[in-house]
C-alpha cells in the first residue's frame, strides 16, 4: 500500500521536499478531549495500551483532529521493563511505579530478553497493524521504544526522578552489572523494534528522555554503543535518535547509522548542524511552553525556527507536548507548519 502523504518519509531519507513535515512529540494522548473522553471510560492507562483496536483509535485521533504528517503509536515505553519481566503501574496523576525493581545481579540474571521477551508484546504488534489498516495510507506510522539507558533507569529506580541516582550509582559502583543490563534491554529492543517494523512501523523513533542527566564520559560509555546497536539493527526504515539534553555528545550521535537526529530545545539549530555534521535530517524542537502563547506569536516563533534550520528538517517540539497546551496552541504550530514553503 503507498502512502499518500509521505512527506516525513522522504524528508527522513534525505529527499528534497517543498516544505518540513510536522508531527509532535506525546500527540497521542494528553492533549486532546477525545482521548480523555475515551480514557475516563476505562479502568486505566494499561487498558488502553493492551487493547489494539483502543490503541489505534487514539494513536489517529490527532491526524483527524490536527492534520500532522505523521502519526506515532500509541503505546508506552515501559512496556519493555514489563516483557522482560518488571511489571510497571501507571497511577494517576504520578506516573510511572515498578513493584519489583533491579538490585542485584540475580535480578538482572532472572529477567527475560531477546526475542522471548518481545514475543509476549503481541498487542503492540496488532495495534501497529489495526492502525495501519485504518490509517489506509493517510500518513506514516512512528513506532517507537526507550533508550537502553532511560529504561535502566526505570527498571532501577522504580519510578521517575530528579536525580535517577540510584541508576547512576549502579554505573559507578558495578560497571560490569550495568553493561549486562543494558545488553539485555538492547536485545528485547531490537527484536521488538524489528517486530513492530514487520507490523507495518514506517520509521522508528528512540527516545533516551534521561540522556542529560549523564556525564559525557558515561554517556559515551553505556549510553551510545547499545543506540549504535539497535541503529545497526534496524535497517528497513529509518531510525531517529533523540537523547534529551545531550548536547555535549551531538558529534558522537552524528556518527551513528541513523538517519534522524532529534533535539531538545536547549540546542541552537545552528550549533546543532555543525556539531551533528553533514548527511543527518534534524528534528525538533520549539519549546513545549512557546505553545502558550498567542497564535501570533507561536506563528512567529514557529517560521523563525524554520527559518534557522532551513533543509532536512522535521518540525517538532523540543520534547512531548504538555497535557496542559491550548489546543489552539498546538494548531497554530501545526499550520504554520503546513503553509510554510522553502524558498
Ligand atoms: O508520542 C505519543 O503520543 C505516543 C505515546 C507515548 C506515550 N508515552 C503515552 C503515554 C509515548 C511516545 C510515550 C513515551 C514515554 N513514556 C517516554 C519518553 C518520552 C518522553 O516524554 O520523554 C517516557 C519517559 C515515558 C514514561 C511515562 N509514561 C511517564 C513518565 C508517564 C507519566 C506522565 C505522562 O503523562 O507522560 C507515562 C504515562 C503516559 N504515557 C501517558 C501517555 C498518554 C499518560 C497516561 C494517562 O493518560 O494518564
């Protein structure tokens, strides 16, 4: 089946197109009054994203409702954690919990990975299928995982944190424990990714939420090689690598085999281009917070970002949009976008 608008598509293998795709970063789910309508119906968060025909109808909601050029599935990136053996709880208004955490190496020892762990995540699979279907080539499919590093860090902790200086310690008190950790994660990733790209994923996306809390040093360490990994193993559809807040290895993820690099909104565009190099389409990254603003002003700050990365961009926010965003906001962003042409 093709795909009618498959802007981000060749915007993502470098193809030269009249204007950047948009898409944002959490449009399935926070932000739009159908999604809580559907959501205040269920028992929970979980419920939606084991049910693959729920899970479809929120994941198109905001094609129908914003005309982005992509839609992204709806799914969590704690799912991973759960099929290796580490069930999580989303409680309300909280977040993230994990009853069972890792502490030692019998923990890490006990828990599945690979293929036998990815196996059991057929509702993501059918979901990506079921929305493939009924997007019937509207816009491409994102598929979507956690950074090897940011689920360490849950799977450790437990839950969110300021610091994750629990999983820091473990990087700087058991080095060889960590790097097993992370080896497993990086084995159930890419069997699930591979899996979710035969389902019908059109590009994937990787997100290391907690890459700035590391130092350079570690994050060159135990970070970057098991991205490079699952970069290595995907090679169907293109992979976009954003580590939030890690500015200070942008040469380094420029040197992966990815073809997308996505930022936070910390980085200057310019600085960005000449510090990831040549060859790599950027992604990002207006404040979330900008989206407060009058549309007029979101209107001039969204042209002015274009503007400064020019080519072989997808616009974005510079990380997921919050719950609490004008939806007028959001659309302000989202047609700028739209009626903006390179000259
Ligand atoms: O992008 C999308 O719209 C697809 C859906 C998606 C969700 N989570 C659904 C969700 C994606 C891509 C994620 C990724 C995710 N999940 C990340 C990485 C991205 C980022 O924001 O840095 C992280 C760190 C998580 C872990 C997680 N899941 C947290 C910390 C929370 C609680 C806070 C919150 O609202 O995000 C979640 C819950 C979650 N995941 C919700 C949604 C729609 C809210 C649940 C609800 O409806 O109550």
């Amino acid at each position: 089946m093709s795909t009618t608008n498959d802007l981000l598509l060749r915007t993502a293998r470098g193809e030269q197109v009249e204007r950047p795709p948009v898409w944002l970063m959490r449009q399935a789910g926070r932000i739009l009054p159908q999604y809580r309508a559907l959501r205040n119906r269920l028992s929970g968060f979980k419920e939606l994203v084991e049910t693959p025909d729920l899970a479809a109808e929120v994941t198109i909601q905001p094609v129908d409702e914003l005309g982005v050029d992509a839609a992204i599935i709806f799914s969590d990136i704690l799912v991973i954690p759960e099929a290796m053996g580490l069930p999580y709880e989303m409680i309300e208004k909280r977040g993230p919990n994990f009853p069972k955490v890792i502490e030692s190496a019998k923990d890490v020892e006990r828990l599945s990975d690979g293929e036998d762990a990815a196996a059991s995540l057929h509702y993501v699979y059918e979901a990506v299928r079921e929305t493939k279907r009924r997007l019937n080539g509207r816009v491409p499919l994102i598929g979507f995982a956690g950074a090897p590093w940011t689920l360490m860090a849950y799977m450790v902790e437990g839950s969110g944190s300021k610091t994750f200086s629990k999983a820091k310690r473990l990087l700087y008190t058991d080095e060889q424990l960590a790097h097993q950790l992370m080896q497993k994660i990086t084995n159930t990733l890419i069997a699930y990714l591979q899996e979710k790209v035969r389902s019908g994923a059109q590009l994937v996306q990787v997100f290391d939420s907690w890459a700035g809390i590391l130092s350079p040093e570690q994050y060159r360490r135990f970070a970057l090689p098991y991205i490079g990994q699952i970069c290595e193993a995907i090679t169907e559809v293109p992979v976009t690598v954003f580590s939030k807040g890690a500015w200070f290895v942008l040469d380094q993820i420029g040197e992966l085999p990815c073809q997308v690099v996505g930022l936070d909104w910390n980085t200057p565009p310019a600085l960005a281009r000449k510090w990831v190099g040549e060859g790599k389409v950027l992604q990002g990254n207006l404040d979330p917070c900008q989206l407060y603003a009058l549309p007029e002003t979101i209107q001039s700050a969204t042209t002015a970002m274009l503007d400064a990365f020019g080519r072989g961009h997808i616009a974005n926010l510079g990380h997921g949009v919050y719950p609490d965003t004008p939806l007028d906001g959001v659309k302000a962003f989202v047609d700028t976008v739209k009626a903006y042409r390179y000259k």
